[in-house]
C-alpha cells in the first residue's frame, strides 16, 4: 500500500473520533440518532479542525448500512468505505474556489434532482471554501438551499464565515469549529507517535502543538516532519531545527536584555540567531507571543483559564512579569509589531530585526511617546533609590556649626587664567576689572574637619544665618548677574525678561538694587517702573540668590534726564508726545529725496 501522509492515514472515521469538537459531534450524532438531520449545514473554523471531515462522518452516518443506536456509522459496510475512499456517487465535494460561477451553481441544481444511486440513500453536497463563491453564483443557490429535495443535504464549510452573504447563513444550521487545546492535540499527538513507533519528549511534543495553532492537519504534518529529521525521534531542538526557530532561551535572554538596557547582548542575540539559520521573521512573531505572556501575567491573575501554553511556559511568564515594568512590556509589543510589519513588506530582516532590539534595549534611541515614557520612569526609579541609599547626615550643633557660605556660580575665566569680566545685560560689553567695583570680603569661615564641612553643607535652612542686605555690595551682585537674569527668564516669561535684560546694575542704595536703563529707552523705563510683578519676580530670586533680602528701582543711564533719587524739572516730558504734533512738526521740514540721497547714496534717474 502506498505510503499516506499521518492526517490522512488517522482521520476520524465516527464522530467520537474527532478531536476536540465534542460541542459539534455530539449534537450532529444526536440528530442523526433522532432522525432530525438539517437540510443544510454551515460549518465554519480554522484550517485542520475538522470541518470536511465531519461533513464525511455525516454522510456515512445518513448513508450506513448498519448505523449504531448512538447515530455512529460503523465505518465497515459498503457505503462508509466507499465515502472513505472518495468513490461513492451519493456524496459529492466541490471546492468553490474553483466552482464559484453561475454555471456551476446550475450544474448542482440540476444534479440535485436527481434521485441517489441507491434506493433510500441520502446525497450529500459538500461545498469547501464556501466564502468563495461570487455573489451571483451565493443568489443563484439561494433556492436550492432553502428547499432541496428530501434526499439531499449540503454542507458548506469555510474559513472565513463573515463573506458569506446573510441570505446563505439564515438559510442554514451553523456550527463553529474551535482551535483545539495544546493538552488535547499533544494527547492526540503522542498516541499518533506511539502507534507510528516514534521516541517522542514531552517538551518536543508540547512545542509541536504549540506552532500548530490549535490545527490538527498542521500538528500531524510537523510531527511527521520533525520525525523524518530526527530519525524517528521527536525532540525540542528537532522541531526548532525544522521550523527554523530560536532556541526557547532566547526570548529570556530577550527581556533579560530589556530590563538591564543591555544593547550589546540583544544585538548579540541577534546575530546568534542569524547564525544557526533561525528565521527572522518568526522570532519576531514568537517574541510577540512571548511578551503577550508577560503582559497577560501582569494583570491577569487567572493566567491558566486565558492561555493554552504549557504549565512551565506560563510559569515563566509569570517569573518575567515579577522582573519587568508594564511600561517596557507594552513598548516591546508596539515595537515587534511594527517591526514585523516592515518584515512582511520584504525589508531587510536582519537589519529590521537590529534595529528593533536595539530599540527595546536603549528607548532613548526611540522618540514616541511609549519610550519616553519609559525614559522618565527609570529616572524616577533611580533617583528613588538613591534617596534610599543615601545615609543620613549628623548634623553639627548651633554653638559650634560655622555659618553656611552663600554659594555663587563660578566666574568664568579668561585664556590667560584671569577672571573674564561679565557682560552688561543693557548694551552687551563686559565690564573691565577697573570699571567693577572691588567685591568686599566675605569673613573666613571657621577652620572645620573635611568631614564637618560636608555635614554643614546639608545643614537645614534654619540653621543658615541671615545676611543684612547691607553686606551686599556691587561685587556679589555683578557675580550672581548671569544666574539671575537666567532665572527671571525662566519664571517671568520671554515679555517681562525682554525688558529686563535692557537694565543693568548700577548700585546698591538705601537696601535696594538699583538698575540702569540706557537714556534713549524711555518707554522701557516707564514700563518697568509699573510692573510690579515682574519687580516682585527681580526682588524674589536677588534675595534667593545673594540670601538677604533687597529692593528693586530704577532709573535712567542719560545724566540730562532724571534719575531715580533726582527731582523732576520743567523740561522733564510727562508724557511722549502725540502723532499729531509730530506731523505738525514735521510738515514740509525733510525732503524725502534728500534723505534718501544721504542715507543710501542714491541718484535721481528720469523716468523713461
């Protein structure tokens, strides 16, 4: 006899032996034992579940010549070994991917009239891939599917039951296929192995089911396979071999990789992989099923009634949830889709598979908002840990802890290792080291250990000794400049900060800081001196910075126009004068084209 592929030679013959569809067989059996059978069926599921071959056990079961008293044919008259072997003339299968015209359909109204070739037997129709027929063909069996005649039965079995119009759906009795559960198809699997004479492991098995897909067809088929390479044996490292898969230690080796932000090993891991001739493309996919695991283990404490893996594979989802955050699991799955995507459109695998882990292993790499995300929360984590970690400092004592020095940003030095003089914020020069006035020096603090001196550094604010704002003299304040125009920009806004930066310090009279706006700004003088918030913004970080508290005035850089301490004159304006005087004024007084001539070098030129 000729050699038959394992999901041939072990089809079922009865419904009992059909795997995992007890919710179907069973109440098939029933109808037939009740002599209830429905004009027409609608079998719909994944591949290698077991539609066609139900639709043959239900045409043995009407046809049988010694039916058992459960509705089961005996597999061993004439007529159930004739439907077995495709011979029987009452039973007739059509695939409508290539029957899908109205000519066929009229071919199969006109059979149907026809009585059996037997007296009393039934004539059986079974239609596979039914979702292709074209809509015309679907209206065209329309009637024949409501009221075909009593000797005849359609079954019509797809895929992808959503295709069929809603005329062909209402008009039969429909039963879904499930996938079937990884215990049942390795159950089913080892006693298929056993009478084969196979050396089967659990795990070889348990990964077998796992790539079927709940498929019996595709189990039996990789089983045969693997057993061809292996010489008979069935292990884990043969159906990895056969399938071009990663080892089941990569895909640990994987999170391992993401939780401790290590590049090198996942771009390691990926050239291990290319090595020993795994597909790329599947380890991207089982990846994605890999971290799926993890994620369903985070929030689902009923982790065995959701997933159909093994109960080690789910024990070690679990073991890497305990391990990693949501953040970084929900990344890794946005990021492997995507890239799996780009490896369905033909990029380049290795290069795709790259840039993906390196992605996962360092997100600052990445700019969407996922990784981000995930930037922040370590951060968080660290700092966190370090507030931990970090030992509580002795604080000194109030009678002998030396007071706490004002702590000023450096002064930046010039090439030749002197102070470089800072710049002006109202005209952008710097002042030279005669024009600044000589800083007046800070009193020594008291002699302390290295050790003291880093306990008073983190002293409390109570304990730091307040400065009279008459200590603070035009030295501390050209050397706090910089940090303090840094700062009203931040905390006053691009507007306010705009007319700050024209002001420049002056001097410090009577407890208040007084700066100076150039001459020829006037309005910025006047806007300044009625804004009193951004005055309480200046006064604010000048007495955070230099630690005492100081006021804020003033007035004019022009010496003919008043200053701050100054009394007003006659000639003083009030007020910048109106438009209208100004056209008055200057009415007639400039000739356009002398200003022109003197400003631009222009020529007068006739006109063509």
């Amino acid at each position: 006899m000729e050699y038959q592929a394992l999901y041939r030679k072990y089809r079922p013959q009865r419904f009992g032996e059909v795997v995992g569809q007890d919710h179907v067989t069973l109440t098939l059996a029933r109808e037939v034992q009740n002599d209830r059978v429905a004009h027409a069926y609608l079998f719909a599921g994944p591949r290698g579940t077991g539609k066609t071959t139900t639709a043959r056990i239900i045409a043995k079961a009407l046809n049988c010549e010694n039916p058992g008293v459960d509705g089961e044919p005996d597999a061993t008259c004439s007529s159930c070994l004739a439907i077995a072997a495709g011979t029987s003339l009452d039973v007739i299968e059509l695939d409508a991917a290539s029957h899908n015209k109205v000519e066929d359909v009229r071919e199969i109204r006109a059979n149907v009239g026809t009585v059996a070739s037997v007296g009393g037997a039934r004539r059986v129709y079974i239609l596979d891939e039914a979702h292709m027929l074209s809509r015309a063909a679907s209206n065209a069996l329309l009637k024949t599917l409501e009221e075909p005649p009593d000797h005849a039965h359609f079954v019509l079995a797809t895929t992808e039951p959503y295709k069929l119009p809603d005329t062909i759906r209402s008009r039969t009795q429909r039963f879904d296929f499930h996938p079937i559960g990884s215990e049942i198809l390795i159950g089913h699997l080892e006693r298929i192995a056993r009478a084969e004479s196979m050396s089967v492991t659990p795990d070889g098995l348990a990964l077998v089911a796992r790539h079927a897909r709940g498929s019996v067809r595709d189990a039996l088929g990789l089983l045969e396979q693997v057993a061809a390479l292996g010489d008979g044996t069935v292990d884990a490292r043969g159906v990895t071999r056969t399938l071009g898969l990663a080892d089941t230690d990569a895909f640990t080796r994987l999170a391992a990789a993401v939780v401790g932000r290590d590049a090198p090993g996942a771009l390691a891991l990926v050239s291990e992989i290319a090595a020993e001739g795994a597909d790329l493309r599947r380890f991207v996919a089982d990846a994605i099923e890999f971290f799926r695991g993890i994620f369903l283990a985070l929030y689902a404490p009923n982790l065995e009634e959701i997933l159909d893996d093994p109960p080690d594979v789910i024990a070690e989802y679990r073991s890497q949830a305990r391990e990693m955050e949501a953040v970084d699991v929900l990344r890794s799955i946005d990021l492997l889709g995507e890239a799996l995507l780009r490896l369905r459109e033909g990029r380049e695998e290795r290069l795709v598979t790259e840039l993906t882990v390196l992605r996962l292993a360092r997100p600052e790499t990445s700019l969407d908002a996922a990784s981000i995300t995930a930037r922040i929360d370590r951060v968080e984590e660290r700092l966190r840990r370090l507030q931990e970690r970090e030992p509580t400092a002795t604080q000194p004592s109030s009678s002998t802890a030396p007071p706490k020095p004002i702590e000023l940003p450096p002064q930046p030095e010039t090439s030749s290792g002197g102070a470089e003089p800072e710049p002006t914020a109202a005209t952008g020069s710097r002042r030279t080291p005669e024009e600044a006035p000589a800083p007046e020096p800070a009193p020594e603090p008291a002699t302390q250990e290295p050790a003291a001196a880093e306990a008073t550094a983190i002293d409390e604010p109570a304990d730091e000794p307040v400065v009279e704002s008459a200590d603070v003299g035009m030295g501390t304040i050209d050397e706090i400049w910089p940090a303090l125009i840094a700062r009203v920009r931040e905390e006053a806004g691009p507007r306010r900060h705009a007319l700050f930066r024209e002001t420049s310090p002056a001097a410090v009279e009577d407890g208040a800081l007084v700066l100076e706006v150039p001459g020829h700004l006037p309005f910025h003088l006047a806007q300044l001196r009625e804004d009193d918030r951004l005055t309480g913004i200046i006064a604010s970080v000048l007495g955070d910075l230099v630690g005492a508290p100081l006021g804020v005035a003033y007035r004019s850089g022009d010496a003919d126009q008043p200053g701050l301490f100054e009394t007003p004159t006659d000639d003083t304006p009030e007020r910048a004068p109106d438009k209208d005087d100004l056209e008055e004024a200057g009415a007639g007084a400039v000739d356009p084209t002398e200003v022109l001539a003197d400003v631009f070098d222009a020529e007068v030129v006739d006109e063509p």
